[in-house]
C-alpha cells in the first residue's frame, strides 16, 4: 500500500531505530500494590540524570529537582479518593466529572523535605504544612526527633509526607510514627519521595503494610555510610548550602 511505501517520519518518539537507542538505567521495579514508581521516560530519566551528576551546580540542581517534584505531586494526587461531579458546560451539556473528596495537609521532614513544599504549593494552592524536624546522626546513622508542629485536625486529613531521600528508613519511619501517634491511620498517609533505597521500601512494607509510596525511583542500594547508591549524595547539602 502507498501507507507503508511512506517514508518514515524523521522526528517524533520514534525518531532512531531501537538500536540506537541510548541505553539508561531504570528503577528497580518492586511489586507491591502500595509503591508506586513514575514511568521511567525519558523526560524523567533526563531530568534524573541532572540532578544526580556530581558536577551540575546549585541553581540547576533546584531546578530540575523542582520538576521532579511538581511529578511526584501531580502522581500523588492521583492517589487520593474523588466522588463523583457532574458539571454543566457553557454548550449547556453535561460533563461526568470528579472531585477530590477529603481534606488534605502536607508534613515535610525538614530540612530536605522542606524542598518539596512549594511543588505541594503549586497544586494546591493554600494547602495546609506540618513540619517534623529529624535528623540523622552522621556517626550512628539514627534519625534524631528534634520538633514537630502539625495542623491540629491532622487525624481528619490525607497526609502528604515529603522527603526526597529514603535511604535506610529511619526518618521516614520516625515521622509516620509522630503522625500514628496523632491520630493519623496509616492508610491515609501517602510518603513523596524522589530516590528510595531498596532497603528503604522494604522497612515500610514490613512496618506499615498499608501506607502507600509514590518515588521516582528506586536505587541500587546503600554504601557504607548509609547514603544511597548511586544517589545524588546529600540532597540538603546541595539544595541549600553547596
Ligand atoms: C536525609 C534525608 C532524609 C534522611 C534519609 O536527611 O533528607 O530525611 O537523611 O536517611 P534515612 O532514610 O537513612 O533516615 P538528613 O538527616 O541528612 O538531614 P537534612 O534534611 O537536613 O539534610
Ligand atoms: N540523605 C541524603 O541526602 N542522601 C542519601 O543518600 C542518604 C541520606
């Protein structure tokens, strides 16, 4: 047919032929119900791949991040349960749409996870933030709780919990237990995270079966000062300081 006779396109998503192809590492998959991994495209993997060179500077660095994180938002929200809503459009017809149902807050743990607040921001808009202070001591590699200040209706609320770096867990786990204790249910917190460690994952899928994670990915695994590999190092210390 004159169909197949056509040459082929010169650009789209099938511009090279699939061996030439550049070759890129992808998440590791996992397959719990409960971990969710953005499609590894090739904008992410771009985007990735910035933020994990040792050589891109500061101003880049929050940048692409801040693209990264506007996804993890925009997957997150996917997450959350919407009833049903009908609209009328100016033609005069109906549309079957939703709407989102139930009150939401974000919780960062600070300092990294403060970096993700303004991409919660961006979606919505006068969005509701809690802030837990954990640190990980650089010796013992245990998160340390240093301060929390939470809406008081937490327990009546979604939780969106932000924090780029999940290595060996500890953080993570620390501040879902500050929110258990203040009447969160476990199935109602939703963890955004960018890079988690194998380890990470497997931490909360023992201890908190039904929390759900929305990553960008899932690394190799840990070195031996619990920092994720491959990684992009400190995520604080590059966000804010170098
Ligand atoms: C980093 C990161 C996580 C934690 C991850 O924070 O932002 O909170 O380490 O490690 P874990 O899973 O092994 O607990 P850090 O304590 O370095 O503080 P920062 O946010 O001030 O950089
Ligand atoms: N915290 C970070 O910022 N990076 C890691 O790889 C581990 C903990």
């Amino acid at each position: 047919s004159s169909a197949a006779e056509a040459p082929a396109a010169p650009i789209g998503p099938e511009y090279k032929d699939k061996e030439e192809k550049p070759q890129a590492t992808v998440s590791t998959p996992i397959s719990s119900q409960n971990v969710h991994i953005l499609p590894q495209t090739p904008q992410l993997i771009a985007l990735l791949t910035m933020i994990r060179d040792k050589n891109t500077p500061r101003a880049d660095f929050i940048f692409y991040s801040n693209r990264i994180i506007r996804l993890l938002v925009e997957e997150g929200l996917n997450h959350l349960p919407v009833i049903s809503h009908p609209v009328t459009t100016p033609t005069g017809r109906t549309y079957q749409g939703v709407k989102f149902e139930g009150k939401i807050c974000g919780v960062s743990i600070m300092r990294a996870g403060e970096a993700m607040e303004e991409g919660l921001r961006n979606c919505c808009r006068s969005v509701r933030i809690g802030k837990i202070l954990i640190q990980r001591d650089e010796e013992t590699y245990q998160p340390k709780l240093f301060y929390d200040k939470l809406p008081a209706d937490i327990s009546q609320r979604f939780v969106l919990l932000l924090d780029p770096m999940f290595a060996t867990g500890g953080s993570a786990t620390m501040a879902v237990q500050v929110l258990i204790s203040r009447g969160v249910p476990e199935e109602r917190i939703l963890f955004l995270n960018l890079i988690a460690s194998p380890q990470g994952i497997k931490e909360f899928a023992e201890k908190f079966p039904k929390l759900r994670v929305v990553t960008a990915f899932v690394d190799q695994g840990l070195d031996e000062k619990n920092y994720i590999i491959p990684g992009l190092g400190d995520f604080g210390d590059r966000f804010y300081c170098i």
